[in-house]
C-alpha cells in the first residue's frame, strides 16, 4: 500500500477555494443589512367600527410610477405586516368583505422607518370607500429611535457649503454643530487668560 501526499500546488488550490467560499458567506451575509437601510416598513391592526380585530382584511400598498404592488393580508388578530417597502409616496387601501374600504391617497414612507397605521373599517358596501386626502404625520411606535430624513427637495434649495452632507446635519431637530476649532464631543477647555 502507497500512500501518496498531495502536491503543494493542490493545497494552495483548496485553500484558495476555502477562502472564496468564506469571503463569498461572508459577503451575502453582510449585504441583506446593507440593502434593509434603504427600505421602509409598514404595519398595524385592521379593526371595525366596533373596535374588534379583523382577520383576512386586505392591505394593498401601490405606486402608479413605479408599477409597485404589493398585497398583504392580516392574521386573526386583525394584525399585518408589510416589509421592504422602497422609499416614496404611496396609496394605502384597506379593505375586508362587508365593510367600507379605507384609502390612504398620499401615505409618505422614509428610508429605514417603520410607519404603525391602524385602521378603522365602518360597515357598508366595499365598493364604498373612505378617502383620507391629507394624513397626519406619523408617530414611530414601532421603535424607540429619534430620526430625521432631509428630503431631496431641501437638499437641493439650500446652499450648501461644498455640497458637503455633513453641513445637513444642523437642520435636523435636536442637532448639535461640531465646533470648527475641535471636531470632537468632548468639551473644548476654558480659554486662558494671556499674561
């Protein structure tokens, strides 16, 4: 019996393999994050008028532009969920058998924000809907996070020192502008005296 050990040139190749497949996991696993920041979520309950939970109501978010459709129905605790909504102005429709539909004609979602939008179904014929023009903005009761998104149109009227996006910071609420002199969180220590 001969035992034969492998060329050094075989080992190099599956090594060079090895690492391939890591960098390759490794690559897939960090990108499903990366594309998430740039999507929006939308969920909430679906009630009637009496204030109980409807299950298999319809929730249908559309864009005319895009040709974005998306369809989602609730569980039996009236529940729903509707991820990687890509950022923009959609109509929102509600909708269950025996009841009003409710549409929502401009809902405004935001990058990396989740929206809670519950609805409210009144009893009627379905091809009867209620319209909600104007929506108030939303509170983010999914999360604890404090976020501001700068739109387009602002980014594009204001002058901007060099166009730089760290000069957007200011316009955020709660901001606060680093000093020039130290651009560091630390305090800048008392000025001296001269002698």
């Amino acid at each position: 019996m001969v035992l034969r050990m492998p060329s050094p040139g075989c080992l190099v190749a599956a090594s060079g393999w090895r690492r391939l497949r890591v960098s390759l996991v490794v690559l897939l696993c960090t990108a499903a994050p990366a594309s998430a920041q740039t999507l929006a979520v939308l969920e909430g309950r679906v009630f009637d008028a009496s204030g109980a939970a409807l299950p298999n109501a319809s929730i249908t978010i559309q864009i005319e532009s895009a040709a974005f459709r998306t369809t989602v129905s609730t569980d039996a605790e009236g529940h729903y969920y509707v991820p990687a909504i890509p950022a923009g102005s959609y109509t929102v429709i509600a909708a269950a058998e025996g009841f009003r539909s409710e549409v929502i004609d401009a809902l405004t979602f935001e990058v990396g924000r989740t929206l809670v939008r519950d609805f409210r179904l009144d009893i009627g014929p379905r091809a009867e809907a209620v319209v909600v023009r104007a929506e108030l903005p939303l509170l983010d009761r999914a999360t604890s996070t404090v976020g501001h998104v700068v739109s387009p149109q602002t980014i594009h009227e204001i002058p901007l020192n060099g166009r730089h996006f760290v000069d957007l910071g200011p316009l955020v609420p709660g901001s606060v502008a680093p000093s020039p002199r130290r651009p560091s969180s630390r305090p800048s220590p008392p000025a001296r005296a001269a002698a």
